[in-house]
C-alpha cells in the first residue's frame, strides 16, 4: 500500500503520519512538503510546490500511490482575509493539479479531499447540528476556497469517476498546533505567563462564538476511516455534534494554569463578522464508518498547554 500525504509537515499531517502507521501495517509512506525543513523522517518526503503542475504530474507518475490524503493549504481564516488571493491561489490550484495527475494513472487512487466545515458558516443559532445537506454559505476567503475544493472533488467524481472522498472537518485542535488559532494563542500566553515571560494579563478577542471542537487525534482517525469506507464523490461532516463557548474554552485553560492570570480584549484578535453558533452532524460518517470522537475537550486542552510549556521551555 503506498500513500501519499500533502501536507505532511504540518500539524495534522504528523498526527495523519502517526496513526497510519500505528494502524495499518505494510505501508509506503511518501509525503509532499513545500521546504526540505518540514520533511519528517517516518515518510519518504518530496519537496514540491503543489503549484506546479508539471511537479505535481510527475511526482504522481513515480509514485503511483494508492491513497492520497490531500492536507496541504493555508488554513488561516485571519490570513485569509489579509490576503485573500493567496489563500485563494494556494488551495484551488494545488488540488486542481493533483486531481488531474491522477487523470494520467491507469487506476486512479483513492484521494481524500479536506474540504471544512467553514463552508457552512453560522448564520443566525441553529437549533440542530449541521448536516451534509445544509446550503453552503461561506463567510471569509478561506472558506471560498473551501467550497471550490469540495466541489472540485465532487466534479470529478461525478464527471470522471475519480474515486474522491470530501471530509468537512469542524473545528479541530491539539498538540502541535501552531498559533493563529484561538486555543494555541491562549495557550502560549498561558505558557509565557507561567515562566514570567509577559505580564498576567491574557489578550483575547471575543468570546461568544459557538463552535464545535473535535480533538486532531480523532479526526484523523476519521480520515483513514473514510479513505478505507467512504462512497466515492459522497460529503463527509467530522465533528463532535456538541458546541461550546470560546469562553468555556479559555476557562478551561485557565482553570489548568499554576498562575492568576487576568483577561484583556485586543480589538486586533476580532475577526469580522458576528459571533454565532456553528456545529456539525457526523450521523452519515458514523452509519458508514462506526466513527466516534473519544478525547474530551478538557483532555484535549490540558494537552495543549502542556505542549506549549514544553515549547516555551525549549526557547526559554
């Protein structure tokens, strides 16, 4: 069995890594990175812009994998909206080129396209879960270039038969996620706090917004479970079926810290747009596949932090 993993370098592409290789035996590890730095050493990595077509091809071609899980992309909403292009470019032309490589193979492979569930938005508080069937309604760049994945994949497998698979993950979160994101920019605070690094204030932005958290070790268990069971060009949503305030999850993560810390809002850290509720029905990925999320949100966090003390110790 040989896999490919765009991506592989990043936060969930070392989770992907580990968990294929804990679970399925015999396996050709390849990996597609943008810079020799973020190669990691348990796959054969391949740096390669994803941008570039005739790489994309070629690499492909020598390859010939049987699964590809196509992580790679910029995955920042905030960057996204500071340079929507880019965001844009990055995630629709490196997946357009990897779909069309796999034209060239006499027997495609299977590939997993991460489509998100952003591409939903959260207008208004619905009263139940999202499900597959919801009207898409994307909200920033990020989540444009989302949709434009997802109905990529589903084109070609309608138009080719390419045996594509779109997971729209929720909101996911764990060690080893970089900052950028709402409990990694707590969580180092937290840290640099607790060592004197900063002063014990923690800047936030708001804290009303609704969202649905799955833990990363849980969803790429659910990758591999609909690469292995999926129904070729079929939707999947990934996510607990629970939301929860921002709030509850700073208060959880002060609630772990060995330290009085006081809170303060950054106009800077608001996003645009309204605070609201968003969250996911996983019902049709767990009559296909028997998934079910099994790390709580608190686990999760203390997780977390605890990666960020041990970052913020190295560079201390």
């Amino acid at each position: 069995m040989r896999i490919l993993i765009t991506g592989i370098g990043g936060f969930v592409g070392g989770h992907l890594t580990d968990h294929l290789l804990a679970e399925q035996a015999q396996i050709d590890l390849h990996g597609a990175v943008i810079a020799p730095e973020h190669a990691i050493p348990q796959a054969e990595c391949h740096v390669l812009d994803l941008q570039d077509q005739a790489g994309v091809r070629d690499l492909i071609a020598r390859i010939r994998p049987d699964h590809i899980y196509h992580l790679a992309a910029q995955a920042s909403v905030k960057r996204s909206f500071e340079d929507p292009w880019e965001t844009l470019e990055n995630n629709i032309h490196a997946q357009l080129n990897l779909i069309t490589a796999c034209l060239d193979q006499v027997t495609p492979p299977r590939m997993l396209i991460i489509s998100s569930g952003e591409i939903y938005g959260a207008e208004g508080a619905p009263d139940k879960p999202t499900t597959e069937d919801a009207p898409l309604c994307p909200t920033n760049p990020y989540s444009v270039s989302k949709v434009t994945q997802d109905m990529l994949g589903l084109q070609y497998a309608l138009s080719h038969k390419l045996p594509i698979m779109r997971a729209r993950p929720f909101n996911h979160l764990g060690p080893g996620q970089r900052t950028g994101f709402v409990a990694p920019d707590f969580a180092q605070q937290i840290a640099r706090i607790e060592v004197g690094l900063q002063p014990p204030v923690l800047r936030v932005g708001s804290l009303t917004a609704e969202r649905d958290f799955t833990d990363v070790r849980d969803i790429v268990r659910a990758y591999r479970m609909i690469m292995e069971r999926g129904n070729p060009g079929e939707a999947y949503n990934i996510a607990s079926g629970q939301y929860i305030t921002i709030r509850y999850l700073l208060d959880v993560l002060l609630g772990y810290s060995t330290v009085k810390i006081a809170t303060e809002v950054d106009p800077a850290r608001i996003r645009p747009g309204k605070d609201n509720r968003s969250w996911g029905d996983a019902s049709r990925l767990r009559r296909v596949t028997g998934w079910q999320p099994t790390i709580s949100i608190e686990q999760t966090l203390l997780d977390v932090l605890n990666d960020f003390r041990q970052r913020v110790a190295v560079n201390a």
